[in-house]
C-alpha cells in the first residue's frame, strides 16, 4: 500500500500526455487547416479564370460593334469589298492576348476557316482562354453579323 502514496512525477505524466494530446491534434488541425486554404486557392482560380473569359467575350463584343458600324452600310448597299475588309477586320483585329499581370491573361483566338457569310449573316467563332495562376477555362463562342447584304 505504500507504493500508491507515493504520487511523485505523476503530475509530471498527466501534464507530459496532456501536451502530446493538443500536439496531436494540432498537427491535424494544421495540415487540414492547410488542405482547406488549397482548396480556396484552387476555387478563387477558377472563378478568375471565369471573369478573364468573360472579360474576353466582351471585348469581342465591343469590337464586333465597332466592325459593325463601320462597315455596315457599305455592306447593305452590296459592296462585296467591304465583306472582305469585315472579313480582315475580324482576323486583325479580335486575336490577341491580355495580360493583366503576370497571373492573369486571356487569349483570343479566330480560326479563318470558321468566319462564314451565308443569308446575309457572317457568322464566326472565337475561342477565348482565360488562366489565372495555373487554372485556365477555354471556350468557344459564336458571334454573327446580321442583316447583312445578299451578295
């Protein structure tokens, strides 16, 4: 019975198993804390990535406009000449990169085969690629010119 009086260096042990305990658990802490700020990371990307697409669908818009307007009465009084200058002007004129940083970017391209005029329409496709950090979002959207002369 005398060995359970003496309680020397058992406060020592509790206190030394205590702390391994909140070690433990903060290591897991930590590393999960780390996995969840990767995954934000990683989604903050791709929603930029998204903006950056979206940045590059409007300025094709904006171009488009511009091209319109300038070449839009010559074309329904059928000046053939003009179709191939709007023709130039899309090739020219969309393609291109904006850099924003040195992160953040879009990219026009227009595939010559695929600017069309049938109907009076010119129809075109321009492939836009956002990328912010490493995340990049392409995608391929259709414009058109309407109301255009029948040649």
């Amino acid at each position: 019975m005398k060995f359970l009086r003496n309680e020397n260096g058992a406060a020592l042990i509790i206190v030394l198993g205590i702390i391994m305990l909140l070690m433990i658990f903060g290591t897991v802490l930590a590393a999960k804390m780390t996995q969840t700020q990767k995954q934000i990371d990683q989604t903050e990307a791709q929603i930029v990535a998204r903006n950056l697409v979206l940045m590059g669908e409007k300025r094709v818009e904006i171009i488009k406009n511009k091209l319109s307007k300038q070449y839009q009465s010559n074309l329904e009084q059928g000046d053939v000449n003009s179709l191939d200058e709007l023709r130039s002007g899309i090739q020219k004129q969309i393609p291109g990169t904006k850099r924003l940083d040195d992160n953040h970017e879009y990219v026009l391209s227009v595939d010559p085969n695929n600017i069309r005029y049938e109907a009076g329409t010119m129809t075109f496709e321009v492939e836009i690629k956002g990328t912010a950090y490493r995340e990049i979002i392409e995608q391929i959207r259709g414009f058109e010119f309407t109301k255009l002369a029948n040649q």
